[in-house]
C-alpha cells in the first residue's frame, strides 16, 4: 500500500486567518476530540478564534511560541504545528501539531516535524525538543521516532480527553550535535 504524500509548507499564523482557521476547526472539532481534551464551544466561534489568534500571536512576539498552519500545495489549511514553551535560558521548548482528518496517513504530520525541527535548531537555536504522545496513540509515536525523538519516560494521567485520563509517553530529541 503506497501512501500519498503531499508537498505542505508550515506558515506563521496570522490575524487575517481567522475565517479559514474557523472552518478547518469546526469541520475537525469532532476528530480532534478524539485525540484531545474540547477546547469548549467559545473557542469555534469567531471571536474565540480571534482571541486564541491573538493569544498565540502575542505568545510569538515574546519569542515564547512558534505557531505555524499547515498548508498544503494549494494553500489549504491541513493542520496546526507550533513549537511552544520556548526556554531561552535553556535553550528548550516542545512541540505539538495535529492533522485535519482528510489529511490523515499522507505524511504531513512527519513533514511537519522536520520543519518544525529544522526551525527550532536553525532559528531558535534551541537545544533539545519535548513532545508528548498519548500510549494510545502509535501513528503520533512512529511520527516522533522517525524524526529522531526518543521516549524518555512516561507522563501517568498527563491529559484528559473525553472524560478519561490518559498516560503519555514523553519523546526527547537533541539538536546537538554529539
């Protein structure tokens, strides 16, 4: 079974994209639930996008986030990418992305790592990169080994979704050379 694997593009979120960040978060707000906890019914509206654009914009400008869409090769959205929790001090942050469920098992969430990484060492000079997986969760876990994280232990009851608490496995990966 050959998979499809589209050409995406990771592009710095802006104020202006709020009615097509809007669509792409309603028409995956029931997938998405699947895998995280409900943002609640505020945060699909417009004005509870404007206010998270706002917020993560204001996060980028601080330097503490790197909040990216995912575009595809004919500009639609896709998904989300940021790297977040920005230490400058010791050169850290995390890393966090989701796919929109028609854009499943076409290797953007991989490509969308490597970008991610590629930003964080090369622009950020940061050092090492966290990313949290639920034990549940393989397609995310072979997204994050492929790109060279390591699990480094496990999160017991780190998250909650859908009224169940989940483990997760924390992935390291150093940007170091050795």
């Amino acid at each position: 079974m050959s998979q499809n694997h589209s050409q995406i593009a990771l592009r710095l979120l802006d104020k202006h994209d709020v009615k097509s960040l809007l669509e792409f978060e309603l028409d995956n707000r029931d997938w998405f639930e699947q895998f995280i906890d409900s943002r609640g019914d505020e945060f699909y509206t417009r004005r509870g996008l404007e206010e998270h654009i706002r917020h993560c914009l204001s996060q980028y400008e601080q330097n503490l986030m790197y909040p990216t869409l995912i575009i595809d090769q004919h500009g639609k959205i896709c998904g989300r990418a940021n790297i977040h929790f920005i230490e400058h001090v010791t050169k850290r942050g995390a890393i966090g992305y989701r796919i929109g469920q028609n854009f499943c098992h076409q290797g953007m969430a991989s490509q969308a790592t490597r970008l991610l990484i590629e930003h964080a060492k090369n622009h950020l000079q940061l050092k090492q990169l966290a990313a949290f997986a639920s034990v549940e969760n393989l397609a995310s876990q072979r997204v994050l080994e492929k790109n060279g994280f390591v699990k480094a232990g496990i999160k017991e009851e780190f998250t909650l979704v859908q009224d169940q608490v989940l483990d997760c496995f924390d992935y390291r990966l150093s940007l170091t050379s050795p």
